[in-house]
C-alpha cells in the first residue's frame, strides 16, 4: 500500500508524505520557499508544520496584507529639525531646509554672508541669521540694504557744519565740511551767501 496516495497517512497539513516499504513518513514543507500567503512586504518565518509572516520595517498589518507606514506623518522619523522630511515605500528620506546644509538627519545653518550667497549691497552690512540673513544700508546710505543710495547729507540738512563760513560739501557715503575763505564768496549748497 502506498498511504501518502490513498490517503490513509496522518501527516496533516504542512508536512509531506513520503512512502516508505510498508510505512510512510511525513516531512516539514517549508512554505516560506514559495507556496505562502505573505504580503510582498512582510517576511516568512518557517516552523514544523507551518509558517508565519511579519510585516517588514517601514510597514504594518498582520503580514498578510502590509501597508507602508508614513513616519513623516506619524512622528517616527529622525530628520533633523531643519530638515523635510519625504515618506518612500517603507522608509523615508530628509533634506535640509534652504539655508541648512547636511545630510538631512544633521543640519547646520549657511552663513550666506561669509559665503557670498546673499544680495546685500555693496554699500550695505550683511547679517546672517538662523536660516537666513539680513542686509541693512551702512551709515551715509539710505535703502533696504539691497538697494542701496548715498545719503546727500548736505541737501537733506542732516550735515553739521556750523556756521556760514563752512560750506558741505556732499561724498560718497558721507560729507566734509569746508572752511570758506572771508574774502571768498562762500558756496553752500550751490547758492551765494554773500
């Protein structure tokens, strides 16, 4: 007789029927060799007479059926705080901010001013800022510090020269003031004052 082909044996399911001379003997299938149920994204795990599945990192379910965990949303990715993070199939990827620089796990603020990346202008003061950095005019300019115009101290009447014997005389950036000889007809600003 040939129990595994009559169906006399008692091997059960998972386990394999060989006949032997007058007996049988039944063997473990390893189902995690192909004949499984687990989800594309989980892992078999073989035991005597049987198998189980596990849903792989970066997924969840009972490892029949498995669905990506998004741990930019769920709070379990590791991305630096400067950093985006962007979910992938089973994983996740960071990249730092503008401004950072790093691998995305580790960021560092860009000093733009030492640099050269910012847009300051050459008349203005660059200062760098967490992410970021600012322009300012210098002293004699006037603008948003990226636009920046010499200040005509002499025609806004910002100057200091004291008296009418001393003529301002507008520069770049700045003014002089100019004594005037009393002999000489003194200038201010363009007009006469004598």
């Amino acid at each position: 007789d040939n129990e595994c082909t009559d169906g006399t044996h008692n091997c059960g399911s998972g386990y394999a029927c060989t006949n032997t001379a007058g007996s049988f003997n039944c063997s473990d299938i390893n189902e995690c060799n192909g004949s499984n149920s687990c989800s594309s994204n989980a892992s078999c795990s073989n035991y005597d007479g049987g198998y189980s599945c596990s849903c792989n990192s970066g997924y969840s379910g009972n490892g029949y059926s498995c669905t990506d965990d998004n741990e930019c949303t769920d709070g379990t990715d590791s991305c630096h705080s400067n950093a985006t993070c962007t979910n992938t199939a089973g994983s996740y990827n960071c990249s730092c901010n503008s401004s950072y620089a790093g691998s995305g796990y580790s960021c560092s603020d860009v000093d733009e001013c030492s640099s050269g990346a910012d847009n300051c202008h050459s008349n203005a003061t660059c200062t760098n800022t967490a992410g970021s950095f600012s322009c300012a005019c210098n002293s004699g300019y006037g603008g948003n510090g990226v636009n920046c115009a010499d200040i005509n101290e002499c025609t806004e009447g910002t100057d200091n020269c004291a008296d009418t014997n001393q003529q301002c005389q507008n520069t770049d950036g700045s003014y002089t003031c100019e004594n005037c000889l009393q002999d000489t007809d003194c200038r201010i600003n363009g007009q006469d004052t004598t």
